[in-house]
C-alpha cells in the first residue's frame, strides 16, 4: 500500500478505535473495508471531504433493550436484545437476527457493518442492519424459545416494519423463531406485511430461502472456479457448522459433484472418507432441525466416520474449504495448513470467518479467496426476493426464484472481478467486494446530502 493510503487509514482507523474502544470484531471489520477503500477514496476527493466512510462506520441507529421472559418453572430470565440500524442508503435496513451467548455490541455492529456492503452488492434495494440477543435456545423447551421471541419481537415491533427494517434469520433464529416473532409483530400491530423474511411458506415466506445462503456459496465457488476453467465436479470439500448455511452448502456442493468430508458443531468435527451423501445430509438435517442434537452423533450413525473433539477440520487436506459456521473459526495456523494441504479455493459462507492473518496467507499463495460480504450474499439476496413477493402478494416458482438467484451471484462476482481484478491478473475478491459494495452506498449518501 502506497505511503500516503496507508496513512489515511491509520488516521481513521485512530478515531475509529477511539471512539469504540473494545469492540474488537467490528474494529476488525471496519479496517478491512477501509484498507480496500482508502486508495478510491483518495481518488475521488469528495468521498474524502464528505467524509462517507466516517458516516457508514457510524450506525445510524442503536437500540438496546430488556428482554424478560418465564421458564417453564415460573423463574424469570432477563436477556439483552439489540438492533444495529447501519445504513439505510440504499432502502429499508435489512438483515439477520442472532440468538446465541456470545453476542454483544461489537460482535453486531461488524454484523450490521458488513451487511451494509453485502446488500448493496446484491443490486436489491436494502440498506444495513443487524440485531439479536445473548439468548441461546439450547436446553430450552419450544415453549420457552416462544415466550422469549414473543419477548423480544415485542420491543422490537417498535422499530421496524416492511418499509423500515426488516429482520431475518442468522445463528440461532431459523424457521421456528421468524415464525414466532413474525406471529408476535401481526398481532401487535394487526396487519400482515413482509416485516420479517424467512417466514413459512404458508405465511409470505419464498420458496427457496432457506437454501439461498449455502446455495448461492457454491454458485459463487463455481464462478470462481470458472476463473481457473475448473469446477466442482471429483473436488474434494470441507465444510464448517452443521446448521442452515452448511446444511445447504453441503447439499448443492455435492449435487454439483463433490465430496464433502466433514462437519462441524462448537464441540468438534466429523470427517467421513467417504462424503456426506444424500441420505447422511437427511440425517444431519434432522438431527440439527429436529432433534437439535450435536454433531458428534453422526459416528454412532456412521461408524466409518471419525469425530475429533473440540477441534476445527481444517487441518483436513482438501481442494475447497468453506467455512460455514462463524467469526474467526479459521486463523493464520489454519490458512497455513489448507495451503500445505493444496487447497485452491476458500468460500466464505459465514461472516468474517477468516482472521485478517488466514486472509493474508491465502492472498500470499494466490488462493482463490471469498469474503463472506461477496459469498454469503445469497441467502439476504433471497429476503429481497421474498420482500419483492410480499408487496406483490404473489409467490415465484422455485425455479425462478432459483434462475434469480444465481444470477445475483453471478452478477455479484463480475463485479468483484472489475474492482479486485491485480495488475498478475488475480482476483483480490475482498478488495472487489468491499470497493464494489462501497461506490454503491457512497453515492446514495451523497446524493441524499448530509443525513
Ligand atoms: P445456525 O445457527 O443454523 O448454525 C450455526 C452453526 O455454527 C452451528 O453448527 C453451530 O454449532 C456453529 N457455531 C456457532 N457458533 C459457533 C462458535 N462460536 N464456534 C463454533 N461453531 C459455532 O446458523 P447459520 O447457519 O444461519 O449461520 C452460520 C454463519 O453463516 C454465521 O456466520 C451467519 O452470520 C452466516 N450467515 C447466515 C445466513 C443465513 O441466511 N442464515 C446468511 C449469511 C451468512 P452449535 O450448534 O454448537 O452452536
Ligand atoms: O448475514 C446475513 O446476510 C444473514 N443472516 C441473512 C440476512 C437476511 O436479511 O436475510
């Protein structure tokens, strides 16, 4: 990076640490934009005078909230609810709901942050936000999962709606929560719009949203691969998570002809030689989504199967990795050992799995590299399209919707490749993603003045 670049991103990135000290991840986030960005930025000085990347960095919007709810035994619980309105450049903020124990501030503003370029480079008409609670649905009877997203989608209906906010699904909230909370926001306001994506499909949901997120990985991976006149077909894949992002990355990698090898939860891995077929991904579908078991009892299923406690499968050799499950779950130790493996490809099907460290190896090696903003598009692409269904009030086929969304995909890696493009002729795709993503938004906020 040239001198005086590296020096604007050190000034902002100073007073971007200043004023959110602490926040680790969405720090992390933020410098990775800005490190793609600050040459365009430089280049064009009225993004620089307007001072556009100051204003994305900062939410539009914050709202925390006390989220009571009763165990079954009577004793009361009180969790932390949060949405991040990052920008509403481009349309109604829009993005996911996360459930789980780790969440916090940080850990949803790098969510609401990155999601702000990831819309945008969709082409749909959806600004940036993200939301959830340190609430997990582990070990709590669906009776309890229900009063508490009664809970939380009651504060929650104060501060969105169809043409203002629009929540969806991310770790943790699937089918079953959207359904609850979706039900809570009808009879709160008593009307019956696309306030959430991600519903059944009996009550405005589309088809094919649940697959869209995993689906439109492997459409994008195979883009990639296109670059290199290769494709899916005899490659052999690795696979983090075991929930909606991997279930259907596993399924769509396999039909196009690969063998993926393993899965993962929090509590280990499992790696089975001889690929996670059709019926094994039914199983784990339903031992994920129905039982809501733990990965590690694929082996009593599958004997020929090994699970190894407490690690991550990316010390496994394999020719694509597409870590599906969540923030930092790949570092530089990782990277380094997929590279020694002979990996060629890695897609991102969760958010920010890779460290900056694993990013720099397998930019280093000439690997082809996903950021997740470019890869897991798929899935918010979808929410658009079941937006778009919603106001008309009718539904697409699946294969519409399907033809549509590979075509985002496919839209979305041109654009990746016009401004990630290296003078070597590699694709620098976070680079593309992250500057494509950002013109986008820049204009729109200079075209609507200083709001
Ligand atoms: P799910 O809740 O369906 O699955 C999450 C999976 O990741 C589970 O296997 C879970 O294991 C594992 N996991 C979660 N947290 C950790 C952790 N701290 N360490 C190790 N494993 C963990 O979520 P999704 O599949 O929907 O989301 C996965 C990723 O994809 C997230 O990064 C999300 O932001 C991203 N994403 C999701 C989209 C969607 O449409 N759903 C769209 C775009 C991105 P366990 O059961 O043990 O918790
Ligand atoms: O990270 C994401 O893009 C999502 N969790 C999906 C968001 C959405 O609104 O569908």
């Amino acid at each position: 990076m040239e001198k005086h670049v590296q020096q604007f991103v050190n000034d902002f990135m100073s007073r971007i640490e200043a004023k959110n000290p602490n926040e680790v991840e969405f720090i992390q986030a933020v410098r990775e934009v800005a490190e793609s960005v600050a040459g365009y930025i430089l280049e064009n000085p009225v993004m620089q005078n307007l001072k556009v990347l100051d204003r994305i960095a900062e939410p539009e919007r914050v709202i925390m909230f006390r989220v009571p709810w009763l165990r079954d035994s009577g004793e009361i619980e009180i969790n932390r609810g949060y949405r991040v309105q990052n920008n509403s450049a481009l349309g109604p903020y829009k993005g996911g709901l996360r459930f789980h124990v780790s969440v916090n501030l940080s850990i949803l503003k790098f969510l609401a942050f990155e999601q702000t370029f990831k819309n945008s480079l969709t082409t749909l008409p959806m600004g940036g936000g993200k939301g959830g609670s340190d609430f997990s649905s582990k070990g709590k009877s669906d009776n309890e999962v229900m009063r508490f997203c009664q809970s939380f989608a009651t504060e929650l209906s104060r501060h969105i709606g169809a043409d203002v906010d629009v929540p969806a699904g991310d770790i943790g909230v699937g089918g079953r929560e959207i359904g609850y909370m979706f039900g809570q926001y009808k009879r709160l306001r008593n009307e019956f719009t696309g306030a959430y994506t991600g519903k059944g499909l009996s009550f405005g949901g589309s088809l094919l949203r649940p697959e869209a997120t995993g689906y439109g990985l492997c459409y994008f991976v195979r883009e990639m691969l296109v670059t290199k006149g290769d494709s899916f077909a005899g490659k052999v894949v690795t696979v983090s998570g075991s929930g909606n992002v991997s279930q259907y990355a596993i399924e769509k990698a396999t039909k196009l002809g690969a063998k993926v090898v393993t899965a993962s939860d929090s509590s280990g891995y499992i790696y089975d030689s001889e690929g996670i077929d059709e019926q094994k991904l039914e199983y784990i579908k339903d031992l994920k989504n129905v039982f809501r078991g733990r990965i590690s009892e694929y082996v009593e299923r599958y004997p020929n199967a090994v699970f190894y406690a407490e690690e991550r499968p990316w010390g496994v050799k394999c020719d694509i990795a597409l870590p599906c499950a969540t923030q930092n779950e790949l570092d530089g130790g990782d990277a380094q050992k997929l590279v020694d493996g002979g990996c060629l490809c890695v897609g991102e099907g969760a958010n920010m799995p890779s460290t900056p460290e694993a990013i720099a190896i397998f930019h280093a090696n000439k690997v082809l590299f996903a950021p997740g903003k470019a890869a897991n598009a798929g899935g918010v692409a979808t929410s658009g399209l079941e937006m778009a269904q919603n106001s008309m009030r009718l539904s697409w086929s699946r294969d519409e919707v399907d033809e549509k969304l590979s075509q985002i995909m496919r839209d979305i890696h041109t654009t990746c490749c016009e401004y990630g493009t290296e003078a070597d002729g590699y694709i620098n795709y976070v680079n593309g993603a992250n500057i494509g993503g950002f013109i986008k938004v820049a204009n729109a906020m200079i075209a609507q003045g200083v709001v």
